[in-house]
C-alpha cells in the first residue's frame, strides 16, 4: 500500500509541480484588498480616519506626528470599500503613500509616483523532513499554506524548506496518506510524520492511457487490495492473486495440475470462443508468459464497456491492468522475498479392495443373469483375492513449493529503475507432475529533458511444466486409479510396470478391462516443453506543449517453444503397446504492438478538459512444426532422440498464421468543479481475422458520474462520498473470432493406405465450412453505480448494477450432419445477456495499537441465452460428452448457455410391481426393461418411454453467485489475515460416476462407495444396482443422477506475520525491515459435492476426476533494507 | 498548435495508408477451398479422401460390426453396456459405439459432392479426370448403400444429398428407401461407365474401386431392393452374371484343396486374389482394427487383442458335416494354430462362448513384425477386409434366381464345392439361406441385414445364444458344459428392422426418427 501510494504521488505530483510553483507567495495576513470598511460619515480628518479603520480591522497605522499637519479633510462616501481602495483615495487627495509590514500600515509623504502603497510582509523560513509512519522519507509530498495556494513540495530525501508569513499553518500532504496540519508558529524546523490513509479513495488507479482518482471514477473498476501480502500465499499465477477478490470477478481454478492457469471470467459468460480478459502490463497489452507476482505493484479490473472500451477489440472480456513495480529516486533498496511449502490433496477418492472388487463383480453378473467371470472367482483366481496397492496412495504425493524473488530499485532525480529475478518451482501432488518458472525483469525511467521522458521495461521468463491427463474418462491419471486392479503390485518382481495380471494369468485379463498401470500413466512419458517468452515495451514521452504529450510505446513479445514426449513401449498387461513413439515439435511467435499517443488536458477555472488520441497497431505471426517417429531399439534417456528411431510413419506437420489488427481511438473527458464528471470514447478497428467487406467496425463508450457530496446543498458530516455514475459502452470482440474463418484451410494428411502392399497417400478434404459474412462479435454493457463513503471514510460501500449484452454472439454453427461437414462455420448465431448487482463493502479501523480492515465483495451473475436468430437450428447440442455416449449440455434461448438438458430421476425402483405399475396415461409401461434397484426416470413428455424428449433444463455451472471476505489485523508486530471465498448456484457433472460406480463397461475397479449400491437390503441407496447390464440406461442416460451442487465456501488462505522491531534492524540499515510469516493455502472447503473438488471449471465441463486443488502449508520471509 | 496539426497529419497520414493492406492477409500453411482444385495432385488428394474412413474404429473398424453382432452368429466378447443395449435393441443411438456411423458416413458424401462438382471443370487428363469422378461416384452409392439398408425403410429413406442441392442448411427424408436405392443404382451405373477395370491399376492404386465393383454393389443393392420391388431379380443376376463374367478373371479360390482353399481367401497374401471384388484396404500402420478386434482379449499377453466379439455356438453348429470351412471360421478349445510364429492350441478365459472367429488370424500366424501393427491402441494389419467378395456374387445370383422360381444350383454348388460339400440339386431358399451364413459368416455381408430381410429375424432373436463354460479355461483339452450366454430377445419387425438414427442428428436436422424408436 505505502509504496504503491508513494508512486502515484510522485506521477501525480510531476504532473501539478508546474502549477502549484507558478503563484506568487502572498501573505498569511489578511490582505488590504479584501478587507473591507464601511465609513459612517463623508469627510474626515486624516487621524481621525485611520483610528476609525484600527478599530474596524487589524491594522494598526505607523506615522510621524507631523506628516498629517496641513492635510486636507478626506471626502468619502459611505458605501462598502476595501482598505486598499480607501487608502488609494486618501493617498491621492493627501499626497500620502503606505508600506503594509504585516499588520502595520506605515505613513509617509507621496512621491508622487504610482506604487502609493507599498506591501511588505514580514516572513519566516521553515525546513524540515517529510516520513511515513514506516520512517522512509516521502519524496513529492506537497507543503502549502493554509487558505491559499502556497507551497512547496519534498525533494528525494523528503526534505523541504519554506518561506511562509509568521503565524502560518502548514498543511502537509502526500496521495494516499492522512493530511495534517501543523501552525508555524515560531519554529524553523518542522519534522513529520504522515500517516497512510486507510481509505482508498485517495487512491489514484490507472485507468487505459491515463490515470484517475478513485474518487472521481465514471466507469466500473475494481482494485486488488493488499498485493503485497497477496504475492506472499503459495500461489503462481495473476488469476490465482485475483480469485474471489473483486466482485464480479469470477476465477476458477478448474484443476490443481502445477502448470494450469485459472480461467478469470468477468461479469459473466458471453461468448464460446476465447473468453479471457486483456491483460494490460505498464500500459500496453500482454500476451507474455507468466508474470511473477513479486513484480506487481498493483492490479486494476476495468470491468464495463465504457471504462475498457479505450483497449477495445481484445477487451469485451474485461481488461486486467497491471503496473508492475517502479524504482524511486533515492538510495538503493534491495528486497528479498521467499517461501517454501508442501502441497498435499485434501481429498482422494477411494476404490474398492480386491476381495470386494471381485464380490461386487460377482453379484453384478449375478444380477445381469449372466455367468461371472472366472477371474473373479476366488477358488480358479486366488491372486485375485489379495489386495497389493492402494493406487490411489501410489499416485498422490506430497509436493512442494518454492518461490523466491529478489528485487533492487533506486535511481538518481533524473532516472529510476527497478530490476528482479524470480524463481518458482512447485511439484504437483500428482507424481511427476511440476511447474518451474525463472523470471527476470529490468524497467527503468530517465528524464532526459524537463519534457522528453523515455523508459523501458524487458521481461524474459522461462517456464516448464509437466502436467498429467485427469479429464479423459480413458486415460486419466485419477480414474484409472480407481480402474486399476488393486490385486496388481506397482512393479513386477523385474522392477517393470505390472498390468492389471501377470502374464502367467494372462486369461483373466479380460475381466479386468483395458486399464492402465496408473503409475505408469504418470511416470512413463518422459516430456519435457520448455517455453521461452520475451516482452519488452520502450515508449517516449515528450511535452510538446505545457498541456500537451506525445507517447509513442512499442512493444514486442517473443515466443519460443518446444515439446518433446517420449512414450516407452506398455508391455504389461491392460492396455499394452509394443511400439515407443518420440513425438516432438517445435514453434515460435513473434508479435509487436505500436501506439502513438497525443495527451491533452487543459483547465479553464473549474472545467478541466482532457483530450486523448490513440493510434495503435499490431501484427503476429507464429510457425510451428511437430512430428512423430517410432521404433527406438533402446529407451534410455539419452537415445531418444529422432535419429535413432527405425520408422517415421507421418509427413510432419507444419503450419503457420498471421494476425493483424489496426485501432484508432478517441476519448474526452470532462469534469467540472469536482461534482459533474463526463468520459466519451470512439474507436475503429479492422482486423484481418474478417473478410473484407466487414473487418472494420466502430464502436462508442459514454460515461458520466455526479459527486452528490461535493454540491453546495449536500452538508453532511456522516457521509464523506456520495457519488452516482452510470455507463454505457461497446466494444468489438476479436477472440472469438477465428484466424482465418472466412476462408478456413482445408484439411491434410497422408492416412489413406491403397496399394499392394498398402502404403501411405496424402489427402485433402473439407472439414471445415467457412463463413466470408462473419462480423464482429459486439459486446455491448451498460453500468450503474455508486459509490459512498462514511465515518470520515473508514467505510466504503460500491453498490453496482450492470447489463451485459454480447450481440452477434460468436459460436460455431452445428451444420446439419448431412451436409457431411464435420465442424460448421463460426457464425453470428444471437445474443446472450448477463446481468448482475455487485456490492464490495470495506471497513478499516483500529483500537489503540490494533488495527484491523475487513473488505467483502459479492457478486451475482444471471445468464441467459436470448436468441439463436441466425443458428442453424433452435438450440444447440453441445458436444461434450462421457465416452461419447452422454451429452448433457444444450444451449436454448430463455436458458443460461450450457445448460444441463437432463432426464429427471425420481429415486430407485424397488420392486417389479413398481416397475409394472409405472405407467403413463395411456397404460404403456414407461421403463419396460427396468429391473429393481434401477433409476426411476421421469417420463416429462407423457409418451410411455424415456427418450430426449424427457430432458428438461436444469441450470449450469457458472456460478449465480461469488463472495469473497478479507479480514486483516495488525496488532503491534503481528498481522494475521484471513482469506475466505465461496460460490454458490453451481451445477456440475459428476461423469466419474460413469465409469467409478458402474459395472457394465469393461470390468474397470470401482469406487468404493458402490458397496452402498441398492439392493433388497439397501432400499435407500442413491447408487443403482451393480450390474454388467444396463438396459435401463441407469448410466446411458443423460439424467440428472448425475448432476450435484457444486456450492463451496473455501478458507482460501490464512496468514499470520511477526514485523522485527526496528529497534534491532536499524543497525543494518535505518529502514531495514524484516517480516517472518506463516501461511496455509484452501485450509478448509464445505461443499456438498461428492466428487473430489468443486472448482472442476465453468461451463462445458465434465467431472472425470479432476486434478484436485491442493492444500498448502507454506514458511516465507520479506526482508527490505 | 502548429505541432498538433502536423502530428495529427502524421498519425492520419500513417493509419489510413497501411491499414487496409496491413488487415488483409492470405491464409498459410494450407490450400483453402478458393485455390484448391486446380492440379491433378488435387484431384488425386480429394479423391484419397473418400478413403480415409477405412482406418476409422467407428465404421469399418468395429463399429458396422457392433450392428451386426445384433445376429444370432455373433455377440459381444465383453462386458459392455451399451453394446448390450444394441443387442437387445433398447439402444437410444447416442451409445458411443454406433452413434458416430451416421454422420462419418455423411462426411463421405460430401469429399464425393465436392469432387463431382469441382473435377469437371478442371484442366486435368481425361483419364485422371475420369477415374476421380468414377471413383466419386462409386463411394457416394456405396455409402448410400451402408446407411439405406440400416436406417432406412419403406416408411421413410435417408436424406439424399448430392452435388446439386449439398449447398442447402437442411436436409430432408425422402419418401421411401426405394429412393435412395435410385440414387444408388444411378450412381453406380455411372460409375461403372467410368471406372477401369481391377487389373488395369497400377499395383500402388490397388484396392480402389473399379467396373466389377460397381457392378457387384449394383447386384446387391438389387438384392435389397428386390424386397420392395420384385422386379428387381431379374437385375441381380444381369450385373452378377457381368462381375462372373468379367474379363479380369473374377473366380473362387479353388485349387481342389478344400481344407486349405475357403482359409486361404482370408491371407494377407490373397488380399487381391481372383476371389477380390472390394475391401478395406490396409496396412500393418494403418487401416483395418479388425482382425485385432475379433482377436482374444490381450492375446494371451503376447499382443493386445481387443476381444471385441465372440462367435456363438449356434453358428458353430450350423455348419453340416464335412464343411471345411468350419475349422478356417472358428477356433475352438484344443484347436493347433500358429501364433506369432509359434505353435499354440486355443484355449480362452475371456472369450464367452469359448470360441473365437479364425478368419482373420492370417496375420497373427507371423512374427509380429510381419504384419502386424505394435501399436497397441491401434491393432490394423496388413490383411484387408472384403466388403464384398466373388463367393457372394456367385450367392447373389443363386438367391436371385431361386426368387424368382429358377434353379439356382449353379452358382451355389460352385461355393459348396470349393467348402469340400457335396452339390444340391433344386436348391431351395433355405439351403440359400444356409450356404449365405456359413460362407459368410463374421463379415460385412452382414447377417444381421438377411435375416432381416427375410424375416428370420423375429424368431432367431427370440431364441437364446449358447455358448460353451469350460471347466478348466486354460487347458486346451478342458471339458465344458453348454450355457446360455445371452437370453433370447425380443425383435419388433415394425421397429427393429432399423436402427434409430442418432439422437443428436435428429436434434440438429431436425428430421424425423425412424419410427418406434
């Protein structure tokens, strides 16, 4: 917070330097000018004049006796006149002339000349140094006198030195910091200490191009609080710091694999394409890898139309502004940060053991009326009764994480910079899974002329991660852990993965499905993919007029990466494959980014006026190429390389792309004497994502805000804030849109095998349908808001109502299959809106030495599809599915997008004469092949079967609802904070119950909560009856047997820190401080899902057995001096 | 001002000149469908297309197979719900297992309508250009000729899409099947016009369709069809008759060696013997699963069959005395086969009737490296599948003329020779019926089709499978007791004649589901 503030300051204090020195220094004493007399009488004697004004005014006047010997008498009138007027007029009929030294009025004989009153004001210096309540000095903070525009501001070191009039009052000031005053009285010396405010409206927050007080916002933009403790949780992504922070900022984790990056979903869903927010890093657009969390200073979400409109094509989704840390001028500071912790799986699903693998197995043949397979029969198969791994115990492990930063910053008055280096590495809590990230950023700034500024600022990251597959129902990691046959070992007695049976039982394999070694799965693959990223942005600033700037910014982002996967022969049992594969790949991107930029602003009394001109290019290209080649005699490590393999069986493949878009921009914005605010924008942008005839769109943004609290009639002590603002704005969407969706490539391979013998062919065809009509997707959003703050600001409410429209909403047209075209064109196929109130409530206080701040947010989204006016049919059936055989996602009008469409159950059937007397009005038996202990399917439509038409809509997993609670202490050297964040109204999917509690697919291990399945003894079960059939279709049919409540309230973090008294650290360096802290990260979930995480993800999401979230407990160390 | 005038020149100056040329960018790495078409390379990759299916798992592979084990010969091998569900016909159609047919088979239609409209016009060889439109038209009709009989009836055909209308959004169901098997009959026809003959083929384009292709396909579309229209008979034994007499030599294997000969059609060697008519062309890196598929589950760890399907006893037990095609159609405990190079007697703990289809074990008698994929996950060998082969021409004909109350020994007597059987004589339609399902048994003539077509079909599900529960799984010489594998079923004739067409077709085109489903 202090360090942040102290930024802002200094940018905002360069910018009114200028115009507080510009004014003269006038006196504290009131001058003759504005004082005013009214004279009872008309003429006067001189004497008699001045006694009538001492007692009127302060002024006492000074004078020999006999100046006033053969004056004439003063002729006055009587109306209301200032001393300075009045004394003009007596100087000219008396031939007189004035020197004001303070209060004292001296006389003297005229000269005759034109300076008659001459004012002089006796003065005094004062010099002293400006700290924050940490000590550290406050360069830039403003010194004036109060009543008038006077004043000073502190240099580097935060020392100052003014010349005031005796019996001043010094007001000191710094943004972000509590004012205070302070009377000269008779001191030279004046220390002080400013104290940080704890309310954020002083807060100044980067708006696009530009900055703006919090406190003067039109548009919708929340802030992340308290970054600098936030980098401190075991966390290593932006999406992570930003979960559950800001209201209507919706981050789902969606897995726990150490590489994965939480999807951030602002204000809702709107489109099906690349639904990411712009990340803006120093004001240009990133598209960079990773950014290290230690270097971020502050992160903005600019959440409406109208406030991200100025980003425009990229930004539909929400931009997320990110300033990253700056050096100041001064000494240089050195900071280290470091945690270490351990990540462990709060939750793992269990499976059965091998004697009640075989049992289960057993009695579900025995239902199904057929034969059980011998494997499972204890007396021909005794192997198959001892259970020798726990897979589940085989697979998971304790894994852990570290980070490290170190940072140094300073810089002399006319250059500041800042450079860190980053290191992160964590190891998954699945086996062999991790994540490593090296970072290394240098930003600096030189004022090279009092008007022309140049900086830079070069981040090169470099990540590697080695995640594992949990989402395939086939392949996952965790479900083949269930799968696997819990009689098998890890490793054979040869030290070789073990299939679900020995080679020797190789005839019982069959009853044990096509199960992988799960341990196998995870450790097998030898992968590594190491991803160079390289962003660098210079810009230069020049004033070309006192009002006027030019930016110019370029920036470039260079991408290099490379996949290399060995995949070992599988000879054991299961799934076996008796070929290696080396596949590999290699690419690279490059993109720059150009934006010229004019600056106006200009105030004209109580009107300010700001103009702002963009114009911005930016162009990518990427290229890429990967193949595959097999048959390695050898598999060590040092042999898999692509020359040793025997045979390449595919041409490589190959492709390239290129990107470009143009924007020009303009925006004013107006405000007047701080009660009316007004923000008005236009962009153009072309892309070449779009034919030509419609790649250039315009899109407008208006906004405006009236402080209440500042009107003249508006005087309430209670309420410091009072502020309305509303929003309207559109902006064109580009990640929707695909590369070359006019004119898609055909597609190309070489699989078609003719010929004797048969060999390879190449072919071409047509997969895809283009669409030359395609448009901008418009997402159009209009906000109310306001905005209060009492209890001299300690509170402060935002209360928001915003509307969301997406028009000409981009998905994919479902062609019709006859047109045999595989994937349909990208369309405009309608309109989506999301609506929603958000209210972020904060309260910061303290009690003596203990200070504490409390900050909830909580957010709702409503979602509905409104039209598919121009799709190819009335709703959309979405792909997603288990094992291809249920879709439960449907996307109709009236409806959330990708809403559960399922068959409502109604319990378990528990007898044939329920199952006899379960028909529709007709008579017709509605479940004919029912058995008891199978699922009782409502028959919606009426007609006597269950099929589609029963299906019913039934809510989808994005969240109605989102809450986050911050609770901060501070008592004497300790802080504690506490982190909780929850959702509420989320539906999801549990297809893990698919394959883990159904023994009718191959003979895959179940889970073990199948022994709680129905049975004539069991009448209350939810789990159907175990059976190798399912002619109900109690798993086949998309039902909402299904579907659970994916609410959850999560301890997200908690903290406790211990600050080393300064006492003991101002030995290393006055300002040195040291904090030791203990954090635990997702300390605590309630959810009533039944799978193994709820944060499975948004949208057209199905639960296989996730990669759960971790827990972590982590040890770190902030040390700055 | 002077400064912001001229800035404002610049910036005007630089967005206006290059951003419309800046934005307009050629799609790389690929042709698109603007600047295809235009070299015989083109014509030739289009044409490749049309086969790119024969490698899918979800047709050829196993999927075609998954209806056809709805028989009485065959049944699933393993456990699997939603192939049980086809079986017993309580399928929804959206079982991963079938779902994919319908629309993949549509997506063949389309590379043939896009080569029928675009080939024309291109300035290719006239023999090249020939060859590509003949070969469009070959596989529009054969598909046609998959789907009609399996989702189409009387009651309601297929959408028929061609060159002509494949621009329309949506698509509708023509009156009758009978419709469509116009459209294949005049695609067929047009392609047999145009295509070569089998032996004119350069050895690398082998396996492509060809003139007694399409006239073997014609004769068996009529074969169907004659069900609708009685007239048709006749029209089976003229383009039977062209396919037997076709000047590239169409004969049976027969080298008067019965025990050896029927086994031998099914060699990888024989891929393109005399008895080849057309088949999935493959190779041991891609192309046909199912020789893997219909392999025991995990090859007794020796190599990853999949053991997709077991043979029944009742097929077991239809072959008469004497019938050598028995031994080369089913492996039974005991049995001495070669196994990737070694001797071994079959025995099984997986298959459920304790027998497993032998004629596709050719490329299992070698090493593996032989013919055999290593890649576990996708088991193609160098065996190609027929689709339809000279033996069944030959039974075509014969049921064809018994239909129409002509003798049909020849050709019939001609199949059970070769099998070691001694001739009929006033062959009837049961004998026709018998010969059909032992000659044929486990391929893509499909059972499952005749028994419908003749109304078998009622009946035969309603009776049990069998199979044999042998004491001892693994020993070759184990006694067994016969057990029932699966309960009879039941088969509505006014539904289960057809399949339902997929759930989510339906929802998007928007046509109507074949009744009763």
């Amino acid at each position: 917070m202090v360090s942040k503030n102290l930024m802002y300051g200094l940018l905002l204090q360069c910018l009114f330097l200028t115009t507080l020195m510009a004014h003269d220094i006038h006196a504290q004493i009131k001058p003759i000018d504005k004082t005013y007399v009214v004279l009872d009488k008309s003429e006067w004697e001189l004497q008699e004049i001045f006694k009538n004004i001492e007692n009127i005014t302060d002024y006492k006047f000074v004078y020999p006796e006999d100046i006033l010997n053969n004056k004439p008498i003063i002729n006055t009138n009587k109306k209301r006149q200032s001393v300075n007027d009045l004394l003009v007029e007596i100087a000219t009929a008396a031939n007189l002339k004035f020197k004001q030294v303070d209060n004292s009025i001296y006389v003297g004989e005229g000269s005759g000349k034109k300076e008659i009153i001459q004012i002089e004001i006796e003065e005094v210096t004062v010099s002293g140094k400006v700290t924050d309540d940490k000590g550290e000095s406050l360069p830039g903070a403003t010194i004036t006198v109060l009543g008038t525009t006077t004043g000073t501001v502190t240099d580097i070191d935060g020392n100052y030195s003014i010349t005031v009039p005796d019996g001043a009052v010094l007001v000191f000031s710094f943004i972000g910091y509590e004012p205070i005053q302070i009377p000269v009285d008779n001191q030279s010396l004046i220390d002080v200490t400013l104290k940080t405010d704890i309310s954020s409206l002083e807060e100044i927050v980067v708006v696009g191009y530009g900055t703006t007080r919090r406190a003067d916002l039109t548009t919708s933009i929340g802030s992340l609080e308290n970054v600098k403790r936030t980098v401190d949780r075991p966390i290593s992504s932006v999406q992570d710091m930003l979960q559950g922070q800001i209201a209507g900022v919706t981050v789902v984790a969606g897995s726990g694999d150490p590489g994965a990056t939480p999807r951030v979903i602002i204000r809702g869903v709107g489109t099906m394409g690349n639904e990411s927010p712009l990340y803006v890093v120093d004001g240009m657009p990133y598209y960079g890898g990773r950014i290290n969390p230690n270097d971020i200073e502050s992160m903005v979400v600019l959440k409406d139309a109208a406030a991200a409109a100025i980003y425009g094509a990229q930004a539909a989704s929400g931009v997320i502004v990110i300033t990253t840390k700056s050096g100041k001028s001064g000494e240089t500071k050195v900071s280290l940060d470091f945690y270490r912790g351990v990540q462990s799986a709060y939750k793992t699903p269990e499976a059965l053991n091998a004697q009640e693998y075989a049992s289960s197995y057993r009695s579900a043949a025995a239902h199904a009326g057929g034969v059980s397979q011998s494997a499972h029969d204890p007396l021909l198969n005794p192997w198959s009764q001892v259970t020798r791994t726990v897979w589940m115990d085989e697979i998971f492990q304790t894994g852990p994480i570290t980070n490290a930063n170190v940072q140094l910053s300073g810089g002399s008055e006319r250059g500041r910079f800042s450079t860190s280096f980053g290191y992160h590495k964590k190891e998954g809590i699945l086996r062999n899974t991790d994540f490593e990230l090296f970072s290394f950023r240098l930003k600096s700034e030189y004022d090279l002329t009092d008007k022309l500024r140049v900086g830079q600022n070069v981040y090169v990251n470099h990540s590697t991660s080695r995640g594992a597959n949990t989402s395939s129902s086939y392949s996952g990691a965790i479900i083949n852990a269930v799968y696997m046959n819990p009689a098998a070992p890890v490793y054979d007695e040869f030290g070789q993965f073990h299939g679900t049976v020995p080679f020797e039982l190789s005839q019982f394999a069959g009853a044990y499905g096509d199960t992988y070694n799960p341990v196998s799965l995870l450790l097998r693959p030898n992968i590594s993919n190491p991803r160079l990223n390289i962003n660098a942005i210079a810009y230069a600033e020049y004033d070309i007029l006192e009002n006027l700037t030019f930016k110019s910014s370029f920036s470039i982002d260079l991408w290099n990466w490379s996949d290399k996967n060995f995949s070992p022969r599988v000879p054991e049992i299961g799934r076996p494959s008796n070929m290696n594969f080396l596949n590999q790949g290699a690419g690279n991107s490059s993109r720059w980014i150009w934006d010229q930029q004019l600056n106006y602003n200009k105030s004209f009394g109580k009107h300010n006026l700001g103009l702002t001109a963009v114009y911005t290019a930016q162009f990518r290209q990427e290229e890429a190429f990967s193949y595959q080649v097999q048959d390695f005699d050898r598999e060590d490590d040092w042999f898999q390389y692509a020359s040793n393999a025997t045979t390449i069986l595919r041409v490589p493949n190959a492709y390239g792309n290129e990107d470009a878009l143009t924007s020009a921009i303009g925006r004013v914005t107006y405000d007047y004497d701080d009660r009316y605010f007004f923000m008005g924008s236009a962009r153009r942008d072309q892309t070449s994502r779009l034919h030509s005839n419609t790649k250039t769109d315009f899109f407008p943004a208006l906004s405006g805000a009236w402080k209440i609290s500042s009107e003249g009639f508006f005087n309430s002590s209670a309420i410091n804030l009072l502020k309305l603002r509303g929003s309207w704005g559109q902006i064109g969407n580009i990640s929707s849109v695909g590369l070359y969706a006019f004119n898609v490539p055909l597609a190309s391979g070489n699989d078609v095998i003719m010929g004797e013998p048969g060999t390879r062919n190449r072919h071409v065809s047509l997969n895809e349908m283009s669409n030359s009509n395609l448009r901008w997707e418009r997402s159009e959003t209009a906000n109310i808001g306001l905005d209060m703050a009492f209890l001299s600001n300690r509170l402060t409410v935002t209360a928001e109502y915003y509307e969301k429209y997406t028009r000409g909403l981009i998905l994919r047209n479902a062609p019709d299959p006859h047109s045999g075209v595989p994937t349909g064109a990208l369309s405009n196929v309608g309109t989506v809106l999301n609506k929603g109130i958000e209210l972020t409530v904060a309260y910061a206080g303290e009690i003596g030495q203990f200070r504490y701040r409390l900050n909830g947010n909580i957010s709702t989204i409503n979602n509905e599809l409104l039209d598919l006016d121009e799709f190819t049919n009335d709703f959309i059936v979405h792909g997603e599915s288990i094992r291809g055989t249920v879709l439960p996602f449907r996307s109709e009008p009236g409806q959330p997008l990708f809403s559960y469409h399922l068959i409502p159950h109604d319990g378990i059937f528990q007898s044939a004469a329920q199952i006899e007397a379960y028909v529709n009005t007709d008579g017709t038996k509605i479940q004919p092949n029912a058995r008891p202990g199978d699922l009782i399917f409502r028959d919606v439509s009426g007609d006597g079967k269950i099929s589609d038409d029963d299906r019913v809509f039934m809510g989808n997993a994005m969240p109605d609802f989102t809450y986050g609670l911050n609770i901060n202490l501070e008592y004497k050297n300790f802080d504690l904070s506490i982190f909780a964040q929850g959702v509420g109204g989320v539906m999801l999917f549990n297809g893990y119950k698919h394959t883990a509690y159904n023994a009718g697919l191959q003979g895959y291990n179940l889970d073990r909560r199948v022994l709680d399945a129905w049975s004539p003894t069991n009448p209350n079960a939810t789990i159907p009856v175990l059976s190798t059939q399912d002619p109900n279709g109690n798993f086949g049919q998309p039902s909402d047997w299904y579907l659970e409540k994916g609410d959850y309230l999560r301890i997200r973090n908690f903290t406790l820190g211990y600050n080393f008294p300064e006492s003991l650290l101002n030995s290393i360096r006055s300002g040195s401080t040291v904090r030791v802290y203990l954090s635990a990260e997702n300390l605590l979930t309630i959810t009533p899902y039944s799978g193994i995480d709820p944060e499975v993800g948004s949208g057209l999401v199905i639960d296989n057995g996730t990669f759960p979230i971790p827990r972590t407990f982590s040890a770190g160390l902030n040390f700055n001096f | 001002m002077k400064h912001i005038v001229k800035l404002c020149l610049i910036l005007l100056i630089v967005s206006s000149s290059c951003s419309d040329t800046f934005t307009e960018l050629t799609p790389l790495g690929s042709p698109t469908s603007g600047n295809f078409w235009q070299s015989e390379e083109d014509a030739i990759t289009a044409v490749n297309a049309l086969y790119e299916h024969w490698g899918d798992d979800n047709l050829f592979g196993r999927a075609f197979m998954y209806l056809i084990a709805a028989s009485d010969d065959i049944m699933q091998g393993r456990t699997d719900a939603a192939a049980a569900a086809i079986r017993n016909f309580q399928a929804t159609g959206q079982e991963g297992r079938m779902a994919p047919i319908y629309p993949r088979m549509y997506t063949v239609i389309q590379r043939a309508n896009n080569i029928i409209k675009y080939v024309p016009e291109m300035n290719i060889s006239e023999t090249l250009k020939n060859r590509a439109l003949g070969e469009a038209y070959f596989m529009r009709a054969h598909t046609y000729y998959w789907l009609a009989p399996r989702y189409a009836d009387h009651r309601a055909g297929i959408p028929i899409v061609t060159e002509e209308n494949m621009e329309e959004l949506s698509f509708t169901r023509p009156a009758s099947i009978v419709d469509n098997y116009r459209q294949i009959e005049s695609d067929l026809l047009r392609a047999a016009e145009l295509l070569p003959y089998f032996n004119t083929y350069s050895p690398t384009d082998l396996g492509r369709p060809h003139k007694d292709a399409a006239h073997a396909f014609l004769a068996k579309t009529y074969l169907y069809w004659g069900h609708h229209d009685a007239s048709k008979w006749s029209s089976v034994v003229t383009y039977a008759d062209m396919v037997i007499n076709s000047p590239t030599g169409r004969a049976l294997i027969n080298t008067g060696n019965p025990a050896e000969d029927f086994a031998s059609v099914f060699y990888v060697n024989n891929n393109f013997s005399s008895e080849y008519v057309f088949s999935t062309v493959s190779s041991n890196e891609r192309g046909q699963i199912l020789p893997g598929v219909m392999l025991e589950n995990t090859g007794w760890g020796l190599y990853n069959g999949w053991g997709t399907f077991s043979p029944t006893l009742e097929l077991y037990n239809a072959f008469e005395e004497g019938d050598h095609r028995k031994k080369a159609t089913l492996l039974e405990f005991g049995d001495s086969f070669s196994f990737l190079g070694n001797p071994r007697r079959y025995y099984s703990g997986n298959s459920r009737t304790g027998i497993q289809v032998n004629k596709y074990m050719d490329p299992y008698r070698f090493p593996e490296e032989v013919h055999l994929n290593p890649n576990g996950n996708y088991v193609t060998s160098n065996l190609n599948i027929p689709l339809i082969r000279f033996a069944e021409i030959l039974l075509l004909k014969s049921e064809a003329l018994i239909m129409q109350g002509q003798n049909g020994d020849g050709p019939l007597n001609q199949v059970r020779q070769r099998a070691g059987l001694a001739s009929k004589s006033g062959a009837t339609i049961a004998d026709l019926k018998q010969e059909r399902r032992v000659e044929l048994a486990a391929e893509y003539a499909d059972r499952h089709l005749d028994l419908i077509r003749w109304r078998d079909a009622q009946l035969a599900y309603s009776k049990p499978a069998t199979g044999r529960n042998h004491f001892n799984k693994t020993d070759p010489d184990s006694g067994f007791k016969v057990y029932q594998v699966w309960p009879g079923r039941t088969f509505n004739p006014q539904i289960h004649h057809v399949w339902p067409i997929p759930p989510n077709t339906i929802a998007i085109s928007g046509i109507p589901q074949n009744q009763g489903w």
